[in-house]
C-alpha cells in the first residue's frame, strides 16, 4: 500500500542538530518517491527548511525564537527537571493542535526531532511516532552499564561507580520532567509518560549510530524488547546509522579565507547553548596560540574575533569539519558524528547524559577526549587541546570511524524504517 503522505516529519527547530536532521530523513524519503509533511512548531532554525526549499506548515502557535530559545533552556538535562519543559496550558494546545492535524491529513507515523509534544499527539490521533533525538541514550545502553558517570558539577564528587548507577539505573526510571506531560495526557484520555527514559523515546527509536561505534550487535538491538513498566511496551530499537547535517549553507568568505591560512585551526561548535558558556570556551582556548574557529550560530559574538580568532554565524560543519585539526562541541550526536564522517578529533564538553555518552563512545575508539562543562572555562581545556593536538592517534582513530561511516547511508536507513512501519499499520 502506498505510503505517500502518511509520514510527517516534525523537527524542533529551535535546534540546529534535529532541523538539519529531519532535512536529510525528508530528501532521503523524497530520493524514494515517499512525500512527506514538513511541519513545525516554528523557531531558531526555521530559516534552514526555508533555505532548503522544503515547503511546510505551522502547526499551533507559532514560536518565536525568542520562545524557542526558553523551550531549549528548559528541556531534558538543562531545564529544572520538576517541571515539564513546556506549561501545561501551552503543551495541551500544541497537543491538540498536531492531533487535529495529524487526523485532516491521514497521517500514520510522526518522524520527531525533539518535538515532544508529540508524545502525546500520535497517542491522541492513533499514529505511530518515531524518534531519533535520544541518539544512544536508549535502553540497550542502560542495560548493559554503558553511560559514564555524569559530568555535572552537582555529581563530580560521587565514586565513579555512583555516578554510573545514577547514569544507567536512576536517571533513565526517574520521573524527571514528567508530571506535566502526564497531567495533561490524563485531561485528554491518553497513555502517559511513565519515566524519563520513555519521554524520549517513540514506538520506533532510531538509533543513529553504527555496530562498530555503539558496540551493540545489530541483531540485539532489532531484538531489544521493553521490561518493566518505565517504558511504553510498544517501544522498538533499530539502527540507521549516522544522522548529520549537510546544510545547504555556503561556508562565508571571510571563514574560507581563515581556513586557507597555515597552523593548527581549532573548531569551537558549542550549540544549543547560551554565548557564555561560548565564550568561557573561547577564551580559555586562547592559551593553546591555535587559529579558533567559533560557530557562532544565532549569538552576537563578533567581539571575539581577532587576528586568530574567526566568528562565523550558522557554519555548514560538513565542509569546515575536514579542514581543522581538532573541533570542540557540547557532544550532541550531530557535532560528534560530522566530526566522526571528516576524520577529525572531538574534544567534547557534554551538557547532559546523551551527550556524555556521545562522546563517550568515540573516545573509547581513541577519537576523543572528554572535560567537564565546570572545567570549560579553565586551564584544562587549553591542556587537553593541546595534548590532542599533538598525539597523530587521535586523528588515526576518527578515520578509522570516518571509513566505517562511508559504507552507511544513514538518512535512507531512517527512511526506509519509516515507510516500512507506515506500509505495516496502513495493511493493518
């Protein structure tokens, strides 16, 4: 049966990482004759679905980036996990909103980019969600003790071992940022959020990494089934391998120029983040007498720029990425994995446990290093670069997973999931 149609792709566009992610899954649905609807809540980043020619809808009320920022300060590992990322009052109106949408256009499954509305919407019109936001930071790796121990100032003091249980057994079961989505799933009649681990995940959770990086057997993670009642029993895991953007953005002339230059050139793309936490990393980097490129985004940070120091906006990662010697990120799954596709070391700055694990697993290939967000600011940094910098292991790892990348075609993997769980319940 045909699928056209039925599939909508719902990015949160307040992140550059789930925008740019839902462009690759929608052009590789497209290569494959499947349409698909484009929608969104609005925000940062809805300038890249313009740029990219995507025609597409604004579900409930639009969000400026100004509210797309707050959403993105309150969300999962950053926001106070007492409260549930949006009000109720705001989350029930986006609910109903996509729920009415998803009936008038006979849509049968929702690709989310962290749009966790969501959640409940699919449950509210009978559609099947797949998501792609929680990365690695699935069941499959609490399971097996894989999470490292957190890197937030409130738990560097814990054993290691502590911090692993809090990682892998307390974080995922708590009922952190859940009370909200579970109020107003009990006002409109269904199914709950039962734990954080499950806020996360949909009926299919793409996990868009590879065997060889994740360490899970591809047959084992197909096989993987829900336990216990933190988690949705009709939750499913399978591997698409890697996600990242390839921004239909042109790389500006003055950065192409700083790249052409002679030295070491060091990549600073800290997004999703406030431009403090930017520039604290900017400065302390100072030290290294490396060449700085600052991905800049949507911040004013053209004060940083210097004689060797370049301040772009939106920078299209794909195309700097192989022209430096070490790139610097929080460790969001499309950071790590673009610098992963180029070859290029990762010094990973994680925020919350998703990140912590991103980074985790490349560093375990010898493709990484890690520091805390508390030591970004600090000598440490500068030290760490500069220890990467000069150690050729680094840069032989990441080509080593630059070459087992190659063979994966990640956005047509996720593509392919989608339409076969589409063509599944539209047979039912």
């Amino acid at each position: 049966m045909a699928v056209a149609h039925q599939i909508a792709l719902m990015p949160h566009c307040g992140y550059l990482s789930e925008t740019s992610r839902m462009i690759e899954i929608y052009r590789a649905l497209a290569q494959r004759g499947v349409g698909a609807h484009m929608v969104t809540h609005g925000g940062t980043y809805e300038t890249l679905l313009r740029a990219a020619g995507i025609p597409y809808d604004i579900i409930g009320p639009r969000m400026s980036p100004a509210r797309s920022a707050e959403v993105v300060a309150n969300a999962t590992g950053l926001g106070d996990p007492r409260q549930s990322i949006y009000p109720d009052d705001e989350l029930e109106t986006y609910v109903r909103a996509e729920g009415a949408y998803w009936r008038a256009h006979g849509v049968r499954t929702v690709v989310t980019g962290y749009t966790l509305t969501t959640m409940l919407s699919t449950r509210l019109a009978g559609a099947a969600l797949v998501t792609e936001h929680a990365c690695c930071w699935v069941p499959a790796a609490f399971e097996r003790g894989m999470v490292p121990a957190p890197t937030w100032r409130a738990t560097r003091h814990l054993p290691g071992w502590a911090g692993r249980v809090i990682a892998n057994r307390i974080l995922p079961r708590s009922r952190f940022y859940c009370a909200g989505f579970n109020r107003v799933a009990a006002r409109l009649g269904v199914e709950g959020v039962p734990s954080l681990g499950a806020l996360v995940l949909g009926d299919l959770a793409l996990v868009p990494e590879v065997p060889e990086v994740f360490g899970v057997p591809a047959a084992e993670l197909a096989a993987w089934r829900p336990r216990g009642r933190r988690l949705r029993p009709s939750t499913r895991l399978r591997y698409s391998g890697p996600l990242f953007a390839h921004l239909d953005v042109a790389l500006p002339d003055h950065v192409a120029d700083f790249l052409d230059r002679p030295g070491p050139t060091v990549y600073v793309a800290v997004t999703s983040t406030s431009p403090r936490f930017v520039r604290r990393i900017v400065q302390a980097l100072r030290p290294l007498g490396a060449r700085l490129l600052v991905a800049g985004t949507v911040h004013d940070l053209g004060d940083l720029a210097d004689e060797r120091t370049c301040v772009g906006g939106v920078l299209p990662s794909h195309l700097v990425m192989p022209r430096v010697d070490l790139a610097v990120t929080a460790g969001g799954q499309g950071s790590v994995q673009t610098a992963m596709a180029c070859g290029t070391p990762l010094l990973g700055v994680p925020l919350h446990a998703e990140q912590d694990l991103n980074v985790a697993l490349v560093q375990a290939r010898g493709a990484a290093s890690a520091i805390s967000p508390h030591q970004a600011g600090t000598p440490r940094l500068a030290n760490t670069a500069a220890r990467m910098l000069g150690d050729p292991s680094y840069r032989a790892a990441a080509r080593r997973i630059r070459d087992v990348y190659a063979t994966v075609d990640g956005p047509g993997n996720a593509a392919d999931a989608v339409i076969e769980l589409t063509a599944a319940r539209s047979a039912v």
